[in-house]
C-alpha cells in the first residue's frame, strides 16, 4: 500500500467550488477531506429526478419500480409504480403511490384494484425506510418520517465529534469516520457505528462502507489486537458504491448507485469452533462485549451479500438546486379519490358517505356485544330446559324402580 499525503485540490468537479478541499492552516489531511465532503453535501440544496428502482434478495427478485422524486430542505415528495412485464399483473399490486411531507406529515395517494385512495396525516413515509435506498442516501440522511429511521447516516456522522483518520487503499483515498461518545459510554452498540468513505484521485466519492465497531476505545481495541491499527477493526454492515457521475448546475452527482446489506460468509470461518466459544464466553459473561467482538472481527476472513439495492437516475430528468422549487411543487392533488381518510382524525369518506372510522369500530363493536349477549341468552334458555327435564327424568326413573322393588 502506498503511502502520500491527500492530494491538495485547488478546482473539484465532485464539489463544485474552488476552496472545498483547500487545506487551511493547522488542519489535519482527514479533516481537509472531511470539510470537502461536508461543502459538497451542504451546497446542495434541492434535488429533483426520475430513477429505476431494483431490489434483489437470496430469496426473491421483486418487479423493477419507476420513481419520481424531488427534495428540497425536509420536504419530500415521491411517486412509485411497478414496471410490469405483463400489464395483467396490474391487478394484483397498486399501480401507483405518491407520498410526501409537505403538510407535516404524510400524505399518499395510490391506486388500487381501479380505485383511488387519499390518506393524509400518516406518522410515517411507506417507502423510504432507513435501509431503502433512494436519492437521500447520496445526500448522505435520511428523514424523520422514514420507517425505523436513525440518524446513524454520513451527514449525522460527519457532523459528529469523534475520530477522523485517513490512508489509501490501491488507487483511492479511505477517510474513516468514526463518532464517539462524549461520556464514554460504549455500552450502546448503537454508538459504535462508523463509516468510512472512498475517494478517488479527483475526491469523487466512489463508495460509503457503514460498519460496527468493537465497544471500547481505541486505546482498548489496540491492546486486544496489537497487529491491526484500530480504526481497521470493524464488521462491515453496508455499502453504498456511487458511479456515473454527471456535472449539474457546476455540481457534479452519480446517477448510479448501488447498496449491498453482507452477511458473515461462515464458510470463510477458519475455526467455527472457537468462534461458537466465544459466544458462550460473552454470553457467560466470561468475556466482555469489546474482547468477544475484537475476536469476532479477527475470525471474519470474507461476507456475502445478502440484500442488493440498485437506483438507476435517468441524467435527463435530474436537477440540482432549482430555485423555482416551491412548497406547491411537493402538495399532492388527488384525481377524485373514491377513499379519503385523515389518519389523524380517522373521518373516512367512500362511496357508503362520510364517517368517522372510530365511531364506525364502536359501533360494530356495540353490535358485536349485543349479538354475543342475545346469543348467550338464547342458548341458556333451553339448555337450562334440557337440564331440567333430564332431572325430572331421573327422579321419576327413581320412584318408578322403587316402588317395583317394593
């Protein structure tokens, strides 16, 4: 592996302005990367495009999705649809859903079996989970209406006080960048991720690596594996590759990306059993979480993937800072919605009229008492004659055979 200083450059197609990656006077090379990242997701303000939108599993490969999607600050509008091999198949899956969040919270819209929904006032986005990919992942966050959002993402983690290191791997930069937590706290897992970014000679990111680290310290992780520097101590969860980067407005942006979840290949583990052992240690409590998972990462020689993600951006239809970008631009106008509901209030309106769902559900649920209580009733009655009667039986069956006995 060679060895250099991070290159000075004076003019970047990645950021497009001439002082992002100008080093400043007692400015550390990583941090010299750092702020060139930073400059260039902080200069883009608003982003509009059309993508494709593919997703492979080891179990499924699920039909091909056309996005349209547009941004602008914390606004966020998009449409789906499914790309159909066989326009038949439109019968059995929504044809089309738009969402967005320019009301505070979410509304959607979709088609559905011929008829079109209007839902306002959800908590939450269907679509743009954390690990879904979409447009956000190049702008390095995610949203507070995403499914199972966090803020663990590159703009939280850049932002973020910890360590920043850097060296370079074959023909591309590797900035780590790693927070930590200001109380010294590495109980939570959820405060040991990281990311380490890759950057080729003219500071284009080419891929983001999302990784767990061990719980402790660096100076910890140094003792337990002196052969290793510690910032290369990690188990890779995600990868983001970017490619087909294409100049916009003066800012250049990739059109291609593509995100793999791994997995542990366990036939690259050289001693399984050691491996098992030291999950008994930890969950003993022989070992502690810092020393199980440092010999955790040590056994790991290779992954697999496990989920993949691709986002193909038509270059036509992308824009980048478009000052015309309005509030109305990201408002949904529903093509007379056969259904509108307000998730918030519940009131619904179908072609059964106007109502509320809550008043609905209390009113089947007052009709569902009242039908279960005429049942117990009506079924009490005759089995309380049919014990009766046997009774009765019984006793005269009683005198009969006494009085023959006599």
């Amino acid at each position: 592996m060679r060895y250099c200083k991070p290159r000075i450059v004076i003019t970047l197609c990645v950021i497009g302005c001439a002082t992002c990656y100008g080093e400043q006077r007692d400015e550390s090379p990583a941090e010299t990367l750092k702020r060139g990242i930073l400059g260039w997701l902080n200069s883009i303000t608003s982003v509009e495009c059309e993508y494709t939108f593919r997703f492979d599993t080891t179990y499924d490969k699920p039909i091909p999705e056309k996005f349209v999607f547009k941004t602008k600050g914390d606004w966020i509008f998009f449409s789906r649809a499914f790309l159909f091999d066989d326009p038949r198949d439109a019968d059995t899956m929504p044809t089309l859903r738009s969402e967005t969040n320019v009301n505070g919270k979410i509304d959607c819209y979709f088609v559905n079996h011929g008829e079109r929904f209007f839902h306002t006032r959800e908590t939450e986005f269907s679509f743009l989970a954390c690990n879904t990919l979409c447009p956000l992942a190049i702008l390095g966050r995610s949203s507070i209406f995403s499914a199972f959002s966090f803020g663990d993402n590159l703009l939280e983690f850049l932002n973020a006080p910890g360590f920043l290191s850097w060296d370079e791997y074959y023909d591309l930069t590797r900035l780590y960048v790693y927070p930590e937590p200001q109380d010294g706290d590495y109980n939570n897992w959820l405060k040991t991720w990281g990311a380490i970014v890759y950057l080729d000679a003219d500071r284009f990111i080419r891929r983001v690596e999302y990784v767990i680290r061990p719980q402790c310290s660096r100076e910890e992780i140094a003792v337990l594996a002196p052969g290793k520097p510690p910032q290369q101590m990690y188990q890779l969860f995600g990868t983001d590759y970017f490619d087909g980067w294409v100049p916009v407005g003066g800012i250049s942006f990739p059109t291609r990306v593509r995100r793999v979840f791994w997995q542990l290949d366990e036939s690259k583990i050289a001693d399984m059993s050691a491996f098992m052992e030291n999950l008994q240690l930890v969950s003993r409590g022989e070992i502690g979480a810092c020393q199980y998972f440092v010999r955790k990462i040590q056994a790991i020689q290779g992954y697999v993937e496990e989920t993949v993600w691709t986002m193909d951006i038509d270059p036509a239809t992308l824009r980048i800072n478009n000052p015309n970008l309005t509030r109305d631009d990201f408002v949904i106008s529903p093509v007379a919605p056969d259904v509108y509901w307000n998730k918030e209030t519940n009131d619904i309106t179908d072609k059964y009229g106007t109502d509320n769902l809550n008043e609905i559900r209390a009113r089947r649920k007052a009709r569902l008492e009242e039908a279960l209580a005429a049942k117990r009733h009506t079924n009490w009655v005759p089995l309380a004659s049919t014990v009766l009667l046997l009774a009765s039986a019984t006793i005269l069956l009683s005198v009969f055979i006494m009085k023959r006995r006599s």
